[in-house]
C-alpha cells in the first residue's frame, strides 16, 4: 500500500510548495491520483495482455471469495453485495473446501440468483475450471477430450466456464448486475470460488492509502506531477509507450 500523505508530501516537495496553500489536496492532489490509478490501470492491463506481468505483483489486491451457484450452474459478481468491484478473472473454483457451511446454502435453492456468502472463507480446491469461449462452449459438452464436458464423471471431471454474459429476461431476473458466469458439469446451488484482482479503490482523503506495491510510489508521484502540469496548461502527458509499461513491470517485479 501505498500512503496517500506520502504520495502529498513528495508532491509539493517537487513543487516547491511545502507550506503553502498553492496547491490543494482535493481540488489538485486528489484529482491527480485517482487519474493516476486509472492510468496504472490501463498500463497493467496492457502488461497483462503482453504476458510481461503476473497478478501476483499485485498481491494487495488478489481476493479469493465464495458463492453459491445459481440453479442453472451461474455465478454472478455484485459489487454492492461484494463492497467493491472487480478488475479481472483470475479463476473459478468449483466445489471448493471451505471453512464452514453457511446458512444459505443448507436446503436452499437460488434459482436465477446466485448468492454471495461473506461468512464462508475458501480454504483450498482440487478443481479448477477452464476458460471456454462461446463456440468451444457448445461444441465441447459431448467431448471427453475437453474440459468443461458433460461425458466423464467421477474424479475425471473436467470442468469448464464460460465467460460472463447477460441472460436476463422477462422470466430469468439472474442478478442485479446481470453478467453471469455459467460452469460446467453442473454445479448448480453449490459452492463456487472466484480468484479476482480488486479494482483499486478510489482516494477519498489523504489518510487514505493507494492500493498498489510501495514499489510504484515513485511512478505515482510522476504520474500526478504530469497531470498537475496538465492542469495548469503544459501539454505534457504521459502516453502508454512501451518504455513506461516496461518502467512499470521492472518496477513490480
């Protein structure tokens, strides 16, 4: 994590405006930082893609929680049941161990709404489904060579999800938020584990902290620097080159 007042402090030591009341935390700072984690964001994200970055540099924001599927196999993220919002998959466990059976899932079925349980905790799984896209995801359920079929049982299970998708209608209400990931074999009203990055949270106050490795505290500053001189009419901003998504992954690595 990384402190807000520390991200200030350097700031206005840059700025040359330690003491003063030139530059503002909410009306200059603030901005700056939040403008900074989205850009972050942005850079990670392309890092991702280019297979130059793993999620466990960003520790700070690996969660692990537990649902309980919906009675079509589906599990559905919601933000204001959850307390934030996600980034990106990282995985979908299937039938996980967890800590204790809550009170939701005993004799209880969900039908279109798959629920999520605060009060169970994901201790392990043997299971972990495979990524199926919308064609393999048809094509795949009657073949034994493909995870995510329909043909082995036991401990030859293979499972499989489909990215999330809206299969809401008039008689198929699902979840608040609507996208559901569907997982096969079955698993209906059974516990289901998601792995996720957390979306890093927005800064309120200067007390708050950001939520990336201490090791991006200098690029921050950088970041926020630039859009302070943005706002006050240099045109210098930063651009996703691939010299700074490579300062970025030297930096978490």
């Amino acid at each position: 994590m990384i402190l807000c007042q520390e991200i200030s402090n350097r700031i206005l030591s840059a700025l040359d405006a330690e003491n003063s009341d030139r530059y503002l935390f909410d009306q200059d700072i603030k901005p700056a930082i939040n403008t900074s984690i989205e850009e972050l964001v942005t850079w990670i994200n392309q890092a991702f893609s280019e297979n130059k970055l793993s999620p466990e540099n960003l520790r700070e924001l690996i969660k692990v929680k537990v649902w309980q599927a919906n009675s079509y196999s589906r599990v559905s993220f919601n933000e204001s049941q959850v307390g934030h919002s996600m980034w990106t998959l990282l995985a979908i466990y299937p039938k996980p161990i967890v800590n204790k059976m809550s009170a939701m899932t005993t004799g209880n079925k969900t039908n279109s709404v798959s629920k999520f349980c605060p009060d169970v905790t994901f201790v392990k799984s043997i299971e972990s489904a495979k990524r199926l896209t919308f064609e393999e995801w048809n094509e795949n359920e009657d073949n034994a060579f493909m995870p995510g079929n329909n043909v082995l049982t036991g401990n030859k299970i293979e499972y499989g999800y489909l990215d999330a998708a809206d299969y809401s209608s008039t008689t198929y209400t699902g979840n608040s938020d609507k996208s559901e990931w569907s997982i096969r074999p079955d698993v209906s009203n059974q516990y289901v584990a998601l792995a996720y990055l957390k979306y890093p949270t927005p800064v309120a106050s200067i007390s708050d902290s950001i939520e990336f490795p201490k090791s991006l505290t200098s690029l921050v500053v950088d970041l926020c620097l630039n859009r302070i001189a943005f706002k006050q009419g240099t045109q210098n901003l930063y651009t996703m080159s691939a010299q700074n998504i490579n300062r970025l992954v030297s930096l978490l690595k």
